[in-house]
C-alpha cells in the first residue's frame, strides 16, 4: 500500500511530463526543431541541419542494428565463440574510409553556407547597428535616417508594474522597429559604444556580437514580409534583458515611403530646435525622455542605485550650475556608465530633460534649458 502511494507519487511527474512530450508532438516542428526562418540563409542553415540529422540518424540505426544483432546471435550461452584475429586490412580501411566519407558528404555543404554567411557584398540596403547601454541605434547608411530603438513605453509600464500579462509581447517591443525591404540583401554592420552586446533575431539566422572599436557583418535576404523579434544575446549588465529587438519587413515601396517619413520628421524635430520653447512643453517632454532613456539607471523617482548609479534628488550637479549639468549629459563621464547623450539625443530631448531633472524629484532650481542652447553647444 505504501509502496503503491509511493510510487504514484515518484511516477506521477515523469507521466506528466511524458504527456506533455508527446502532445507537443503534433507540431514537433515548432516545439523540438529549430526555427526554419525566413531568410535565404536561415533556410540553408535549416536544410544543413536537418541533412546532419538524418545522417547521424541512419549511422545511429546502422551502428546500434549491427551492435543488437551480435549481442543477440553471437552470445556466448548459444556457444559463440569470438574470431581471433589481427590486423585486418580490409577493417582497417573500411573504417576510415566510411567516416571520411560521411565527414565529406557534411563538410560540403556546411562549408558552403559557411561561406555564403560571411559573405554580406553585393548589398542593396546597409544598416548601421550600434548596441548601447540599453537600448539599439539603427543608421541607414546613404539614407541619412538614423534613431533609437528601445523598449516600448507600454513594456516599460508593464516592468515597473510587475504584470508581465498586461502586454502583448512582454520584454518583446520598441518604440521604434527598424524598417527593411523584402527581398533585397540587407548588410548589417555591427559595433558597440560601450559594451559588447550582440544583435540577434533567429528568423533572419542572424546573432552577431557587437564590440566597441569593431565592425563584425552579417546578412539577411528576407523572403516574408511580416515583423521579427529578436533580443540582446549578450550579458551587457543590468538592462540586458530590457532591450529587444523588431524587424519589420514590407514591400520596396513601403519602404521608400517609410523612409521619406522618416527623413520628414528627423527634419521636424531638427527645426524645432530653433523654437522658443515653453517650461510646461520641456517638462512633458523631458519626462518621457527621462523614462526611456534615464530611468533605468537613475531610477523612476530620481533615487538612482547608489554607489553605483548616482541620485538625481538633490544632486549638486542637477541642482547647481546649469553647465555643468548639461556637461555632464551631453558628454558624460569617461570610465562611468553615464554615457554622452549627445549622441543619442535630438537638442530637444536633451534641453527637456535637463530641465525635467532640475525641476522634479523635489528639485526646484527652476530654470529651463532650451534647445537652441544645446544646439550651440554641439
Ligand atoms: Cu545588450
């Protein structure tokens, strides 16, 4: 009795485990496989690992058939008795030459994908990848459109609120998804401006470490319009997981026309830096650029994570004189996390969130920085 209560307890989680197995079987293909993609090369590296497996897949039939069947026949209570020789070589030479067959049948062909991956000439659309702390920028090279991409503002409302449900694609959306047209070979080029992140999307096959001071390259010719996620694949520090990555595929013409778009309001918000602007508009403005770009080190409230990650509530830089405190976020500090956001920032953003900063968490300087001073200061 004992024993059988037992027993049902040790068996029930490996039953429940092996129902769950082989349900999922009906689309094994989603569950066990790997991902097929929908670039050119995803679908080469998919044929190249299903040819690997059926390859190791008949040689494991052959080897353990041939292992059962001489176990079975030639066992010693039915009298066999084993051969003594040595040195065969026939054997000997068909035991090299079967591997090395098999070898070469694999080599070929991985050889080949090997090859045409790294091969990332003869692009139509080069694009820019630089991973920051934490978030992505994209730069259409020739095209003269360039932004940042970074956790949508409804996933960063679901992390402070700790309802990973409340979101469709939870740690899986941006604010801004990087555009690119189908079926044309787009180049990536991948570098770092601070640490070494890595840009991966599994549809497009493409996980490439981005490393401060280097370019590495790779490549997608993506058959399937349609919107592919991906994430930073490289521990990159405590936002690691906070910075996705989506790709959107469309026609040549969705294209162009998403570009001419985005050209129109790089152009707009170039002008408005020329605007006289009020402190109401900075304010507003400043706390949705606090929130996507500042809030992850300095905190929500201002209260930061000391030591490491300074307070902004009562800081003598944010309260004190105000050219230190533009200093200190359009250049940032060598050495430090703080990086110069005048990289990252239009002179509006930067101008709104100083002044956010200097007004807020419960500090009250009350002045207002405006655009065309960070314009200036370029
Ligand atoms: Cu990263």
């Amino acid at each position: 009795m004992v024993f059988k209560r037992l027993s049902r307890r040790l068996f029930a989680p490996v039953t429940a485990m092996l129902s769950i197995f082989f349900s999922s079987f009906a689309h094994a293909e989603y569950v066990l496989n790997m991902t097929k993609g929908v670039s050119t090369i995803s679908n080469d590296i998919y044929d190249l690992h299903m040819l690997v497996m059926w390859i190791c897949f008949v040689v494991g039939i052959i080897v353990f058939s041939v292992m059962a069947y001489s176990i079975m026949t030639h066992r010693k209570s039915k009298g066999a008795v084993a051969s003594n020789f040595h040195e065969s070589t026939t054997v000997e030479i068909i035991w090299t030459l079967v591997p090395l067959a098999i070898l070469i049948a694999i080599a070929v062909p991985a050889t080949a994908t090997l090859l045409d991956l790294e091969d990332s000439s003869k692009s139509d659309v080069s694009i820019q990848v630089t991973g920051i702390q934490w978030k992505w920028r994209y730069k259409y090279l020739g095209e003269d459109v360039e932004f940042i991409s970074s956790l949508s503002e409804e996933n960063r409302d679901a992390v402070s609120a700790s309802s990973p449900n409340s979101v469709e694609h939870y740690l899986r959306d941006v604010d801004k998804r990087i555009v690119v047209p189908v079926n044309k070979k787009i180049e990536f080029l991948f570098t770092s401006d601070d640490v070494i992140h890595a840009w991966w999307v599994p549809e497009l096959a493409v996980k490439q470490d981005t490393v401060p001071g280097f370019i590495n390259t790779s490549w997608a010719y993506i058959e399937k319009p349609g919107i592919y996620r991906g994430q930073c694949a490289e521990l990159c520090g405590k936002d690691h997981g906070f910075m996705p990555i989506v790709v959107e595929a469309v026609t040549m013409p969705e294209y162009q026309k998403w570009l001419v778009a985005m050209r129109g309001e790089q152009a707009a918000l170039a002008a408005s830096s020329d605007k006289e602007w009020t402190q109401a508009e900075l304010m507003a403005k400043g706390e949705s650029v606090y929130k996507a770009t500042c809030a992850a080190c300095h905190g929500a409230t201002g209260a930061g994570i000391p030591p490491v990650f300074p307070a902004l509530a009562k800081s003598p830089v944010a309260t004190g004189d105000v050219k230190g405190h533009i200093n200190i976020v359009m250049n940032g500090k060598t050495g430090t996390a703080m990086q110069a956001f005048k990289t990252q920032l239009s002179d509006v953003d930067l101008a709104a969130v100083i002044t956010f900063e200097r007004n807020s968490f419960g500090n009250t300087v009350g002045d207002l920085v405006q655009p065309s001073t960070i314009k200036s200061l370029r």
